[in-house]
C-alpha cells in the first residue's frame, strides 16, 4: 500500500528564496512534477542536514503509535516527494510504497464503540462494556481559538491592499495552520487508540448542512475535525484488522433514546442533556448519541445496506448504516444534505 508522510521544513533565508522563486507569490501549495521532486528529494541536503531529518522523523514516530510499525517492518520506497507552503511554512511530503502487515483478525475480536464527534469534547466513545470515554478538545484549540478571533477581526479592520493588512493576513493564516496541527495531532493519538482497542467503530455521517450554515469560528474548525477524525478512523481500522461503519446521515443518533428508543422530534444544540419523557432516562447528550451509535454494529443493518445506505430510517425497520472500505483513505463525506443541521 502506498501511504504519505509530511514534514515541515525550516529552510534558511536564501533557501526560502530559492523555494518562493519556484513556487511563485503564491501562497497556495504548488506541486513539482514527479521527476523534479525526485531531483530535489536526491538533492534534499540542500535544505536540511540529515541529523536532523533524522531527530524529526524520530520525534514524529513517537508521537504517533500508528508509526510503531515503522520500526518493526518497515520496508519502504519512496515513490515521490512535493514541497507545498502553508502559512509561511514549507513542507515535504514523501509518497512511500510500504509492506505493512495487517492482521486477518483484531486482537480484541468482538470489541464494538460507538464514537460521538463535537466541539467541545472532541470524541465521547462508549464501548460494548458501557466504558465512556471521553477525549477532551486540546486546550491549545480552545486558546488559539480566541487568539484567531481577535486576528480576524484585526485582518478586517485593515485598509484593503495595504502592506499592514498582507502583514495581519499572514498572521491570521500561520495561526489558523497552527490550530489545524494541534487538532490534527489530537486526532492522531486518539483514533490510533481506539483502532487498536476495538474491532468494530461507528461514527455518525459528516453533517454537511451543519457545515453551510453554521459559519460560528468554532464550529467549523470542528467540522474540518470530524472529517479528519473518520478518514483516520476508516485507514486506520484497516490496519488493525478492525472496520468502520458509518451511520446513514438520517440516522437521528442525538434524538432517539438509547434507553428506550423513543424518538424526540427535536433536540436543540443547547440541550446537553437527554431526558426521556417515556422510560426517565437522564444522559448526557453525546453519551446518549454514542450509545445509540455503538449499538448500530450490534444491529446487523450494515450488511444489509454495506453498498450505500442511503435507505431513509423507520421504512425498512431499522437505520441503515454503511460500512467504509477499511483499508481505503476516503475524502471526507461529501453527498447529499442531511435536513438537521441544528438538531442533530
Ligand atoms: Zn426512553
């Protein structure tokens, strides 16, 4: 299989030059053909000495428990290198065709957790024996999140095409890299944990009316999250011997009682409690949706629906779900538009 790996560089000032000059003004990534990225990967001490492209590739295996593998059989060939700039940093990334071992079997067989994606929790998980979990969104999210806000509105206060308002542009766009990589990190550790914990994982679909229309700062970082929490998820399932299955976007995780399975017409995105009026049970929202979410597996409906879902809830008797290619990277969700944004 062929799997990616990123860098960041920190070339010196004539190096930085040198790396604008091809990359023109532009602060888009821009994408070397496959023969000169090669004749700059051979050409790559240039940019950094190869001790410390060994301490960072070191300091990047350890932070993330998927690379364990690396040392263990790592055969690797790099098939291609691309060097893109976001936010006045400069990145490498290799493209390497690996052996990777993937288990007939998960270690932990019959293992299920239902995963609740949100803002302030990142990921609330209950598993078969009832455990949550919760994982906490970074603290760094919460203060950079402030911090982006102020330079927001500092950016639009700017003349327009002044030097000051490129100046505050440029801090806006280093600060926003900057939170994407904590998340991201956050995101990393923990679906590398829970792909090794459980065999079977069960998200909801990405809420792409949520994503329109809801345009509060917080929100839509988060929203970027979920979908890069589910493509690390599906891949890395895969890996584990695990799978992936994605509830139908219909499917009312939020609204039904894992209790009893009544169903609320509504739940306002305020409500962080769920109390149902016909069995009395009191639950936290997310533990709730999670619940509902974990017992989908245990439901069946997946093979039933495994090549679409797309199947409305309450017509067949039970919510479709579809399961993700394990060992696929996918995109992010995109397709139809589910009518809940502010309820689900
Ligand atoms: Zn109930």
């Amino acid at each position: 299989m062929t799997q990616a790996f990123r860098f960041a560089l920190d070339p010196t000032p004539a190096q930085q030059r040198a790396l604008v000059s091809h990359a023109g003004a532009s602060r888009f990534a821009w994408n070397w053909g496959l023969a000169a990225c090669q004749d700059r990967y051979a050409a790559e001490g240039k940019w950094w000495s190869a001790a410390q492209m060994h301490k960072r590739w070191n300091a990047i295996k350890k932070a993330d428990p998927a690379l364990a593998w690396w040392e263990e059989n790592g055969t690797a060939r790099i098939l291609s290198a691309t060097v893109a700039r976001t936010a006045h940093r400069w990145h490498v990334s290799f493209t390497v065709e690996i052996d990777r071992a993937v288990p007939d079997r998960h270690a932990r067989p019959g293992s299920t957790a239902g995963i609740d994606l949100g803002v302030k929790t990142l990921l609330t998980v209950v598993d078969d024996h009832g455990t949550v979990t919760e994982i906490p969104g970074a603290k760094a999210l919460h203060a950079g999140l402030r911090k982006l806000r102020r330079l927001s509105r500092a950016h639009s206060r700017k003349a327009k095409g002044s030097a000051n308002r490129a100046k505050a542009a440029a801090r806006l766009a280093r600060r926003h890299a900057r939170i994407t990589n904590v998340r991201n990190d956050a995101l990393h550790k923990a679906t590398s944990t829970l792909a090794q914990r459980y065999e079977t994982l069960v998200v909801e679909d990405l809420n792409v009316t949520g994503m329109v229309a809801n345009r509060r700062l917080a929100r839509a970082v988060a929203d970027a999250g979920f979908g890069q929490a589910r493509r690390m998820l599906a891949y890395k399932t895969g890996w584990c011997g695990g799978r992936l299955v994605v509830a139908d976007r219909w499917y009312p995780s939020s609204k039904t009682c894992s209790g009893c399975g009544g169903r609320k017409p509504s739940l306002s995105l305020s409500e962080r409690t769920y109390r149902c009026d016909a069995c009395g049970l009191n639950l936290g929202r997310d533990v709730n949706a999670a619940i509902n979410l974990r017992d989908l597996a245990a439901s069946g409906a997946e093979s039933r629906n495994a090549c679409g879902g797309g199947v409305r809830p309450g017509r067949a008797g039970r919510p479709p779900v579809k399961q993700e290619p394990g060992t696929t990277p996918r995109a992010g969700q995109a397709g139809a538009v589910a009518a809940q944004a502010a309820t689900a």
